[in-house]
C-alpha cells in the first residue's frame, strides 16, 4: 500500500472521529459549558493555573506527550506487520485514545484542578490515591529504563550522534545564559542556539565518536549510560532555567523542525509499504495480543497524558469548550505522529530480513536512517540527515528522562523523608533514581523492557480510565464509552504485564539466563508483578466506588419516586 | 470583506506564533513563574506568616511591607492553602 494513502486514511479517522464523536461526547455527555467558570479562572495564581489560549496550550499539550513513545513504538510493531499496528494506532486513539486524554482534563477542570493524586483520593478511595503513587514512581522507573536504552542504542549504533548531542547541550547552556543572564532578545538568542545545534549535526557527521575517542569507548553501553544519567542527574538538581528548560526549549526547534520536514519528504517520496502487512501471530517477544497493544503505547493510548491533561493542562484551560480540541485533538495529531513513524520504519528496508537486523540493534538506528531518507528528499546529504535523525531521537528520549528523574527525587523526598531526614536532601533522591535507571539499562535487553514500560503506561491509562468512569457516573452520566475502554485496557494490559513478567523470571528460574542479565530479568520481573498488583488492589477499590455511586443513584431515583 | 480577509489571515499567523510560542517556550515561561512564586511565597511567610499563624518577623517590619505585600496576599494564601499533590511535579 502507498504510504500516502495511511496518511489519508489516519486525516479521514482524525476528522470523522472528532467530528462524529468526539464532538458528540463534549456536547451531550459531558455537556461543555462554555459560561461555566473554569479553575484557571477561579482559581488563578498566575502561576499554576492561569488561563491561557487554546492555540498555546495545543502546542504545549503536544510537546508534552509527543516524546519517543509515539514514534518507537509502531517501529518496534512491524515485527507484527504493518497492517495489525496501523489498525490499533487508528482504532486505539478513535476508541480509547481521545477519551482519556480529553475526559482526564475535564474531569480534573470539573474537580478544581485536581490531579490524578487527588482524583483517585476523591473518586475512589483515600488508599487509592497512596498505591497509584507507588504504581507511577515504578511507572516512571520503567520509562527510565526503556527510554534510557534508546538513547544507549542511538549513540553507540549511530556515531554521529554524540558529538550532535553535545553541541545541542551547548547550545542549551547558552541560550539559558543568554535569557536568563545576559536577556538577550529572544529571537536572536533562538537563531544563535539552534544554528550552533545545526552545526553539531553536521560536525557529528563528520567527525563520529569511534574517530574521536576511539572504538572501545564508542561502543561501551557504560559510557553512554553513565552520560544520559549524569545529563538527568544535571537538569533535576541544577536549577530548572539554567540546564532543562533552556536545552528542552533549543532541542523542541530541532525535533519539530526534523518532523515537519520529514512529512514534507513523506509527501514527495509517497513510497510504498515494503515490508509485510502482516508477519505472524506470535513472535519473539510474544502474541499479538496482548503484547503488541502494549508496544504501541502513545500513539493509540498512553497513561502519560492523563498525567499532563490533569495536572498540567486543565488548570490553564480559560473555557470548557477548549478541553476538546486541546485534549482530544492533540491526541489525533499523535496519531498522525505514530502512523508516519510507522511509514518511516515500514517503506525504509527493502526485504524483512534487513528490517529484522535493524531492529536488532534497536529501533533509534531505524527512525534516523528513516529521518535520513526522507530529509533527502529536501536535499539534506544522507549523513547529515542520519545525524539530524539520532539526535532527534536521543533528545525525544532524554527529555522525558530528565523530567521522570526529577519526579523521581521530588518523590523519594516526599514519600521517605519520614524514614530519614537525608532523603531529603535533592541529590540522594536523584542519585537513587540514577542507580536505578543505569541499573535497567544495563542489565534489561530493551524489547522486554519497551514492553513493561509501554504495559505500565497502558495500565496507568486504564486507572486513567477508571477514575473518568467513576466521575461519570458519581455525575449520573452514560459511562459505557469510558467503562468498556477501561475493562479492555485493564485486562489487556494486566495479561501484557503477567505474560512478560512470568517469561523474565522463568528464565532466571531455569537458570537461561546468568550474571547481570538474571539480576535484571529478575528485577525487571518484579517491578511488572509489583504494578499487577497496585493494578488489582485500586480495581477492587474502583469497583467499590462504582458500587457506592450505583447504589446513590438508585436511592435517588427511589426518592424521586 | 478585504478588511475580514486580513483579520482571518491575522488570526491563522497568531494561531501558529502562538503554537510554536506553546510548543518551544511556555513550559519555560510556567517554570520562571513558579520559581518566582516559590521565592514570593517564602518572603510572605517569613514577613506576614502571622496571617497564618506563623509569627516570624516583629509585627513593625510586617507593617512597613504590607502596602508591596497587599496585592499577592489573596494568590499567596490560595497557593499555600491548596491541596498539594505529588503528581503536580510532573506537568
């Protein structure tokens, strides 16, 4: 199938969906008031919650969800086929996708602006809200791990990319000194920094890691997992302006600049699928379903953006009528985000057996010479574009990490400075998130540990899912477009979790696997029995607050009677 | 019609200032304002932390500031009053 025709047909889903029902949704179910007066309103602090326009909070919505999820994901599917992912990708966000994202942010806005802590504490039960901070902070760890792999991957499989990285931090670093420090005019400092970036890029074509330090340390996992560490441990104890928001804000012109040009070459090229519709059932890591639904994550469904929706977006939406296109909408274009990253990895290779030795090494190398080939058609050289590629890739990736890092101290100092007054101390907190991270990455063979993260992520959605449709149905509103949603995802993604969780011990257990890889697996093992577990104890809790809301609306009927 | 052409223009340039201003530099603009905030906050507790019964400084210098003060109180006590939670860290 030609590649142009997945575009259209991902447009025509994108538009029938958000015309036909999610717009349905908004307006009957949910019964968007547009006079109601919304937290950022109510509450204003000019801070947190500050109303701001639809057209800024679409562009942040997506910069916050659209990290390596999206895009690795429906690379890694191909193992299946191209045509199970796309069906999912399309099917996943018109049915479940959407929902969550859009429902997390009214809901939260029709609850003050709580977030999801405080949602699960109100809706369902006090105990709730404790197990699903436990469940993130494991949730977090997991995309730690499986985030810091593919940058681990990208930067040994491709050797462009570190110099590339460098000069991106660089160029971060100084662009933080020249708004914060020197206040410097903004579109000359946005010049200055993102040219520096292009020119890493180019410099990292020429002048690869192997030639610079030589191929043993290029090659070294240690190395390049100590480095994406040590850049987290940088931007959660350094000040937030001086180290992650200005590398974060140079890095977003460089991937969204990568993306839109890389659409363009999509449309000129318009290639055709050359790897196969549909492979088999089962492969390596495991059955179509559950686990394939779990190895797409973002760009169907993903936990992670009830987190932003809640949290970060419903405090800052200034009418009801925006929750939609902000929340719903955004999520359509991640959609249109993961079909073209299915389109990159899917025309790229011209028989499976070099798609299957590409992705050995891991699926960075894959989008980059993807990236590669359809910069080309703009004119970019070929190195230059591989390198324009990985480090898109490693910073897609990166900057997700730094921020789960800083939750993660921010966490460990809240939930166990009770313990010990040195857990509150920043740089205990980071280095014990760190340790973990390196820990992952070097003991987990990326594939199982991409699918615990995207199986966390999925579960967090469901739990998402759940609070939404106990909300519905605290409010006396029809909650089958939410429930049914909630019921699939949580048994897929439990069985998901059970199936790869039971794989990794029991190959420790037969003794197949020995020395870091058995730690790993074990460890690895463990978490994913850990998060069934959180999973079941807050659906036992869930249902018993559905119980409580039928059993009200029943009384209530019966009084009206 | 030329004129409502312009503004239509006008509002699509805007949309996507203001979409790459969302995608690029407001979460960078969100953190500026809460370290200040945080920063802000400390001073008013330490300076008129009697309004919430944390007596600090001597009542005389509380006074003297309460005139630059007066403007943030009622967001200075929104903030400190709501409830906190963990997953607020991460958006």
């Amino acid at each position: 199938m030609n590649s142009v025709v997945v575009l259209v047909l991902g447009l025509l889903v994108a538009y029938f969906g958000y015309r036909l029902y999610a717009l349905r949704i908004d307006r009957r179910v949910i019964q968007s008031d547009p006079k109601r007066a919304t937290p950022a309103k109510m509450y204003m602090d000019g801070v947190e919650f500050m109303p701001t326009s639809r057209n800024i909070l679409f562009g942040y919505q997506f910069k916050s969800i659209a990290g390596a999820g999206p895009i690795l994901g429906p690379i890694i599917a191909l193992q299946w086929g191209w045509l199970p992912a796309l069906v999912w990708i399309l099917l996943g966000t018109l049915f479940i996708g959407w929902v969550q994202d859009y429902a997390s942010a009214m809901v939260a806005m029709r609850k003050e602006g709580a977030s999801m802590g405080g949602l699960s504490h109100k809706l369902i039960s006090p105990r709730a809200r404790l197990i699903l901070l436990a469940f993130i902070y494991f949730y977090l760890l997991l995309i730690a791990g499986a985030f810091g792999n593919v940058v681990v991957s990208t930067a040994i499989g491709l050797k462009g990319s570190p110099m590339a990285w460098l000069f991106l931090t660089a160029a971060g670093l100084l662009a933080g000194q020249m708004i914060y420090r020197w206040r410097t005019d903004i579109i000359l400092t946005t010049v200055v920094t993102v040219v520096l970036a292009l020119i890493g890029i180019w410099v990292g074509s020429v002048a690869p890691s192997d030639k610079i330090i030589g191929p043993d340390l290029a090659n070294s996992r240690w190395l390049w997992a100590i480095a994406a560490f040590v850049f987290c441990y940088f931007a959660a104890v350094l000040p937030i302006w001086r180290f992650a928001l200005p590398i974060n804000y140079v890095a977003a012109y460089i991937v969204f600049l990568g993306l839109f040009f890389g659409l363009i070459g999509v449309v000129i090229l318009h290639p055709s699928f050359t790897l196969p519709a549909y492979s088999s059932f089962t492969i390596k890591i495991g059955p179509i379903w559950p686990i394939m639904f779990v190895t797409v994550a973002c760009g169907a469904i993903s936990g992670w953006h009830s987190l932003v929706s809640s949290s970060g977006t419903a405090r800052q939406l200034e009418n009801e009528r925006d929750a939609l296109p902000v929340g719903g909408g955004v999520m359509f274009v991640e959609m249109m985000l993961a079909i073209f990253a299915l389109i990159i990895a899917g025309t790229l290779y011209a028989a499976p057996s070099e798609y299957a030795e590409a992705i050995a090494k891991g699926p960075g190398g894959v989008f980059a010479a993807g990236v590669a080939k359809f910069l080309g058609a703009i004119g970019l050289p070929t190195d230059v574009g591989r390198s324009y590629g990985s480090v898109m890739m490693i910073f897609l990736a990166i900057t997700i990490m730094q921020l789960v890092v800083r939750f993660m101290r921010i966490a460990t100092s809240e939930l166990l400075s009770d313990i010990s007054p040195v857990f509150r101390n920043p740089h205990v907190g980071t280095f014990i998130a760190s340790l973990l991270g390196i820990f992952l990455v070097m003991t987990g063979w990326w594939q199982y540990l991409w699918i615990l993260f995207g199986g966390a992520n999925q579960l967090m959605a469901s739990l998402a899912l759940m609070i939404i449709t106990a909300w519905l149905m605290s409010e006396g509103k029809p909650a089958t477009w939410s429930l049914l949603p909630t019921i699939f995802m949580f048994v897929t993604t439990v069985a998901a979790l059970l199936y790869t969780s039971y794989n990794l011990l029991d190959k420790v257990l037969k003794g197949a696997v020995k020395g870091e890889a058995a730690a790993g697996n074990t460890v690895i093992g463990v978490i994913g029995f850990f998060l069934v577990v959180a999973a079941l104890v807050l659906a036992y809790e869930g249902l018993k607050a559905f119980g409580r809301y039928r059993a009200l609306r029943v009384a209530e009927a019966s009084a009206r009677a | 019609m030329g004129e409502e052409k312009g503004k239509k223009g006008g509002g699509f340039l805007k949309a996507v200032k203001e979409f790459v201003y969302g995608i690029a530099a407001h979460d960078s603009a969100r953190f500026a304002l809460k370290t200040r905030a945080s920063m802000e906050h400390l001073f008013i507790l330490i300076t008129m932390g009697d309004m919430l019964g944390v007596p600090i400084l001597p009542p005389y210098y509380s006074l003297r500031l309460l005139p630059y003060v007066v403007p943030q109180i009622s967001t200075w006590k929104r903030r400190m009053l709501k409830e906190k939670d963990l997953t607020d860290a991460l958006a």
